[in-house]
C-alpha cells in the first residue's frame, strides 16, 4: 500500500507523473522478509539513474528503512551486482 500512494510506474518524464511520487518508474515489486522484518523489494528510475530500493519498518514503524543499489544515468553506476545485493539483504539481523 505505501508504494502505491508514494511510487508511480510512470516515468519522471512524463507530464503526466504526479509530482508528489517519491519513486519513480517503479517495477518488479516483490515482498519478502530481511531479519524476520516485512519488507518490499523494487525498481525504479530517477533523472539521476535508477535502482533497486528495499523499504522495511523497523521496531515503532515509525522508521522507514530504505537499503538503495544505486545505479547511475545509462548503467554508468558503480552499483553491486544483483546476487550481491541480495546476499548482503540476506544477512541483515535486527535487535528487538
């Protein structure tokens, strides 16, 4: 529901985007678990590049977390490799 209200799969290029959206372009949504916390796991796209986004509340749900892969305009980023990024999401452990 948050990426819904915030997100828009429409580009940032099109005048027809809402300019309220925080993400952009956003596909391949997918939910899962990061430290037996609910995440959403997403793509999306921005003037500066684009990338993979995991948003998770933690403790209160007053915190949104969100663990960015940034790759930058045309695929010129640096960002890590899928398999890594999603190994890496694989070892995140929260205190209670």
């Amino acid at each position: 529901e948050w990426i819904e209200t915030n997100g828009t799969e429409l580009s940032i290029f099109d005048e027809s985007a809402p300019p309220s959206k925080k993400y952009y372009g956003v596909k391949n949504q997918d939910v899962l678990s990061i430290g037996g916390v609910s995440a959403v796991k997403f793509d999306s796209s921005a003037v500066s590049g684009g990338g993979t986004h995991t948003l998770l509340q933690y403790k209160d749900k007053k915190k949104l977390i969100d663990i960015y892969n940034h790759i930058g305009p045309a695929g010129e980023g640096k960002a890590i490799p899928v398999f890594l990024y999603d190994q890496i999401l694989s070892t995140f452990r929260f205190l209670k």
